[in-house]
C-alpha cells in the first residue's frame, strides 16, 4: 500500500468523481470518471495533486459520497437509453416537482434519490466491468 494513504480512496476532483486504488504490487492507480462515456479512465498523473491536497479543487469523499457523485455526475452528462436512463430521468422527475413546487426535496424524496442513484451506480458498473472497463467496481455501493 501506498504510505500514509488508506486505500481505496475517494475524491471530488475539480468536480469530477476520482477513486485510488490499491494495485496487486502495493501501488496505487487513479481511476477518473469520463464525461464522455461514465467509464473510468486511468489518470496516474494526478495522483500527486490529489494526495497531497495541492489546489483547492479537491474534496475527499466517503465511498456512500463518492457513489453519489458518480451518479450525479453520469445523469448529467450522459445521455441514453434503457433501464439505467429512466432511473436517471425519475431523479429528475422527484427534483423538478420539488423545485417546480419551491420546496427542498422531502426526507422521503432524498431517500428516494439516494436509493435510486445507489442502484444506478451497480447497474452501471456492472455493465463497465462486463465490457472490460478495468475500473469498475460495483462493490463500492454494495458495501455502503
């Protein structure tokens, strides 16, 4: 493991969703979400910025936070079809009439929300992983 850093590790990286893993040789790879396609890219390079906090652009996450913005961030820059996009769209939905309405969303809507994106996160890891995508891991929510 990597000294000093407890692995795996959560980030908000300039408002993109950013993990470190362990790798089998005691290392460390940087995983960063794509805006492009939800997969994750390898980004070693900024491995450095992360770790040592140097910006102000970067924000650890617990891995309940982390699958969160992960799914905050692929609703709002994906777009689709299929089951993974409705539940995309449902968020919205619970969203729009909170916001429609001039109101917070309910303790029950955020529950809602939580529950769904917690869901997505899964489905969508698991379909990454199945295409070989290196990075996915849909663990992460199942532990949370």
């Amino acid at each position: 493991m990597v000294e000093g850093l407890s692995l795996p590790s959560y980030y908000l990286y300039y408002q993109s969703p950013v993990k470190i893993v362990e790798t089998p040789d005691g290392g460390a790879r940087v995983w960063r979400v794509s805006i492009d396609t939800g997969g994750w890219h390898e980004k070693n390079e900024i491995f450095a910025e992360i770790t040592l906090g140097v910006g102000g652009e970067v924000f650890r996450r617990t891995p309940e936070e982390f699958v969160q913005e992960v799914e905050r961030f692929r609703a709002h820059y994906l777009e689709g079809d299929g089951p993974i996009f409705a539940l995309y769209e449902t968020v919205q939905a619970v969203r729009d009439v909170a916001k429609a309405e001039d109101r917070h969303l309910t303790a029950k809507e955020r529950a809602l929300i939580h529950g769904i994106r917690k869901r997505t996160f899964v489905m969508f890891e698991e379909q990454l992983r199945a295409a070989g995508d290196l990075g996915a891991d849909p663990d992460i929510a199942r532990a949370v």
